[in-house]
C-alpha cells in the first residue's frame, strides 16, 4: 500500500509534468551525479526531484549516489582535492562555510535568498557569498514530545500549556518515576548530546546573551546569562526530573528511542525525531508541544540545515544550479520534498502562506507548535570546528557538572577556554 506522502510525490510530479512549468534550460545531453548520506527519506524525496526535473528535461539525467552518514564526509574531504566530487551536493548547512573553497559560488540573481529563513540561509552564506541553499530547517530546541498516557495518570492538564518554568518542573516532577531508589522513567529528558548543547546556547540568548563576541571572532561563555543557563539545568536536576548518570548520550544511539520505549515522559528534540514512532506501532497518543520561554521572545539557537551545493568542477554549471533551485525553492517541490523527508521548510512561504501551511500541516500535523516561533532562529555562527566545540567540549563539561563533577562557575570557565582554544 502507498504511502500518503508518495501519492502526495507521484501527483505533484504528474502535475508540473503536465504543465510544464519547468524552466527548460537545458535541452541538450548531460549527465549529472548528485551525492547525498543514506537516509530513507530524504532519498525518496529527493529522487522524486529529480526524476520530475529529468521529465522536464529530456536530454539531462541525474544519477543519486548516496553514502552512509558516517563516511559521508570522509568521501568528500577524499573527493575534494581530487575534483572528482559530483555536480550536485547536499551538504548540511553549517558545514557549508568549512568546504567553500571546494564549492561553487551561487550565481547572482538565481534567487532572493530572502525567500529563506535567515537560520537556515545564514549556513550556505560566507563572508557575503551565497555557496547553496537550504532545503530544510534545523530544529533542536524550542518543542518537546509528551506523553498522553503519563500526564493523564499524573492528573495534568493534556496537551500541557506551560506559562513559565516552574510549571514545566512542576509537571515533570509529578511523571517522574522511580523504582526502588533508581529512576525508571525521567520526568523531563534533555540530557543527551544536542538537547544539552541547544538548551545552553538557546538559553544564552534568551536572557538576552550572546555566546560570540561583537565580531564573532571569539566565543563567550563566562558570562552571567551562560552561568544563569547552567544553573537552570543543575537545579533542574536537583529538583529529580532527570537521573544525569543513567539518562544521557548513552541511553540509546537513536535519540528519540527513550520516549518511545516509555523511558521519559517529556523529552527534548527536534520533530525530525517524530519518526521514531514507526518502530513503536503499539505506542499510545502523544504530541509536540511547546516549551516555555525564558526572555521576552523564544530566541533559540539553529543548525542550518541540509540542502543544495554545486561543485566548482561541473561541466554543466547551469544545470546544476537550475537544478538546485528547483529542488529548495520552488514552492511545490519543496512543500513536497519537505513532507516525504518529515522536515522543516526553510522556505518562508510554505509558513507564511496559509494555504502552503494547510498543506504541510496535513502532511507534518506535529509541526503546528514550532511553525510560529521559526522567525527567532538565529544561526548558530561559523564555528571553527562545529562537533568539537558542541560534543568534545560542552556537552560532555556540562554532562559533567550535572553528574555532580564540576561548578557552574567552572563549567562555564572550561566551556569558554576550550571552545576559543579552538581558533588556533
């Protein structure tokens, strides 16, 4: 039986087919290849593309050539000095400044990078050029997953509407669970690698903070609004929402398989991790909800997220780029490649249109929570070395502090040493 978001794919490619609203920039013979890391979804939807683009373009064929994630990147460092890398690239957008110079510069007027949110654009641009654009937005902080079953036998109020902090402690303290003197089910779980790392950096800036200096050339991290942040998540753990040293980056490899195994009640991610629930069939309602605010707006610190790059070395530069376009800002292949691959437009329109919203809302209903607040991202910046500043340095200095191995005031000191140590 067909999904619904491949119905969705086969009648959107019937109808531009029909119509024949592709720009026909290339009629003559060109073959193409297009990298991308091995995910399910994102294949689906992106062959889609490009079997609709190659309808359209008789003489053009695009090959999708996918790798495991893990070697995704060693593929291109190898391809990059080699120049034998594909036309076509979906690069994660915060690693698209690091590979600049094995990328091609958008050409101008292709688009109004406008179109995009700035959280995701911001990625694929590099000191005031465009390399890219974004097909999605990346989203780790600002909803959580709750449990239906859990905050019903607690008597809370479902789906929750938390107005401050300490209601949402509140709640979690009343789903907490534990078993002769060890925590079976954790109240509140945001203790894993990237809900760690997002809830400092979001937390930073709504307090009005910034953890970069005014030229972002340096990081700050010793800060008064860093150590406030910090202290939130130590007293979150005192108040017995969360067991630090049974509940973290080692619970499970697949970050959302702890909700769904009924191992936390409220839990921290992004909505990417929604489709976890396909492995759980038995699995009761539960649903997205916001999370409350700390400052005045619910600022929160984003990833910038997949999409499309061209290589340097293409002999079909023209198509290549066409082809880019198409696929992140046409409104009807991206509302599409966005439900099939259950991600975040980047694309403004499709939130900011009612009747695009509608749509993906049919398509991706857990999105309804975040959707308002995707206008207060902000990138989270060029950072010399991403992983190593969030998994090597943060995540494991704050794991740390909560575990009851360091100070506030010591883990924001080591966070804001080692994270700058890496500009040299």
């Amino acid at each position: 039986m067909m999904s619904k978001k491949f119905v969705l794919l086969l009648l959107y490619v019937t109808l531009v087919i029909g119509l024949g609203v592709f720009p026909s920039t290339a009629q003559e013979q060109a073959a193409l290849r297009l990298w991308s890391f091995q995910d399910p979804g994102f294949n689906t939807a992106t062959q889609a593309q490009i079997d609709a683009y190659m309808q359209a373009h008789p003489g053009v064929t695009i090959e999708l050539q996918t790798f495991p994630y893990d070697t995704f990147i060693p593929t291109l460092q190898t391809a990059f000095p080699a120049q034998d890398e594909a036309d076509i690239l979906m690069i994660f957008g915060t690693w698209v400044c690091s590979y600049a110079s094995n990328l091609a510069e958008m050409p101008e007027g292709l688009v109004d990078t406008s179109i995009f949110f700035s959280a995701p654009m911001d990625g694929y641009t590099c000191d005031g050029k465009y390399y890219g654009l974004p097909q999605e937005f990346n989203l780790e902080y600002g909803a959580v997953l709750v449990n239906k079953e859990m905050f019903e036998a607690a008597g809370l109020n479902y789906p929750p509407e938390w107005a401050n902090w300490d209601e949402f402690v509140s709640d979690a303290q009343a789903l907490t669970q534990v078993t002769d003197g060890q925590m079976t089910v954790a109240g509140y779980l945001f203790t894993k690698e990237d809900p760690i790392v997002f809830s400092f950096l979001s937390g930073i800036l709504q307090r009005g903070g910034d953890y970069w200096n005014a030229d972002k050339t340096a990081f700050q991290f010793d800060t008064e609004e860093a150590r406030a942040t910090l202290q939130q998540m130590m007293d979150m753990v005192n108040a017995g929402i969360v067991d630090p040293v049974l509940f973290n980056g080692e619970i499970s490899a697949d970050a959302a398989i702890p909700f769904f195994q009924e191992q936390a009640a409220i839990q921290l991610i992004g909505p990417w991790g929604i489709s976890y629930k396909s492995e759980f069939p038995d699995f009761g309602e539960f649903d997205y909800v916001p999370m409350p605010i700390i400052g005045d707006a619910p600022l929160f610190a984003a990833d910038s997220g997949w999409g499309m790059t061209v290589s340097p070395n293409t002999p079909y530069p023209d198509i290549a780029w066409d082809f880019a376009k198409f696929a992140a800002a046409d409104p009807e292949s991206a509302l599409a490649w966005n439900i099939t691959s259950s991600t975040i437009p980047s694309l403004r329109q499709l939130v900011e249109d009612e009747s695009y919203q509608a749509r993906l809302l049919e398509g991706e209903p857990w999105l309804e929570a975040v959707l308002p607040t995707l206008q207060y991202g902000r990138y989270i910046g060029r950072m010399p070395d991403r992983d190593k500043a969030m998994y090597e340095i943060i995540y494991p200095y704050i794991l740390d502090m909560l575990q009851g191995n360091m100070t506030v005031e010591e883990t924001a000191q080591a966070i804001d040493r080692d994270t700058n140590d890496t500009f040299n």
